[in-house]
C-alpha cells in the first residue's frame, strides 16, 4: 500500500503555501462528528493513491474556522483540487466517488500528461 497519508494543515498559511509549493494539491476538508467525511475520507484516500503526483492535505475546518471564508464552503466534506494554485475541481457533501475520479482523471492525465 502506498503510504499517500494525508498532510494535516492547522492554519491559513499552511494551506496557501501547500497550494502555491505543490503544482497539484488537493484538500480534504472535514468537521468532526460529521458521519459522511469521516465515512468518505478512506474511499478518498485509497482513490488517491493512484494520483502519485497530486500532494493530498486535510483540513479540519474546527481547527481553522477561517477555512470555510478563504474558500466558500457553506457544508463538508469539500474535495477540493488545485492545479498550479488555481482552483479546478470542487465537490462538497454527497461526493459520487466514480463520478469524481472521472473529473479527477481527465484533469490529472491533462496536467501530468502533458508534462
């Protein structure tokens, strides 16, 4: 198994400099006691691993309240997908995980493809 464990950000700067210093950086924002992140967060994670090359960080929006202003997120879970600091995909709440690795495809063989 590949050990794609998800970075934990605390804090805005942390966020801002793992989304300017990673060209594919994806966030996984979540709360506690919330029973769809914490069931959807392993499906993510397996997922990710095969996506070497995009760096994967959670969030947990109680430890950084000013996440949800910085990014407009009005419910978690929020998936979110970087691509050189600009934002190219979101899904937030009900994710359809084979619709999002379709998206997540198309952008990742893009990006890296075309490297």
């Amino acid at each position: 198994m590949a050990n794609n464990h998800f970075t934990i950000l605390a804090n805005l700067p942390d966020i801002d400099t793992f989304i300017e210093q990673n060209k594919l950086a994806f966030l996984y924002i979540s709360r506690e006691g919330c029973s769809v992140c914490h069931g959807l967060l392993p499906q993510v994670e397996k997922l990710m691993e095969n996506y070497p090359e995009i760096a994967t960080a959670h969030i947990k929006a109680e430890q950084v309240e000013e996440v949800a202003g910085r990014f407009s997120i009005f419910t978690v879970p929020v998936l979110l997908l970087f691509v050189e600091g600009k934002e190219y995909l979101r899904e937030a709440r009900i994710v359809h995980m084979d619709l999002f690795q379709e998206k997540l495809e198309q952008i990742y063989s893009h990006v890296v493809g075309a490297n």
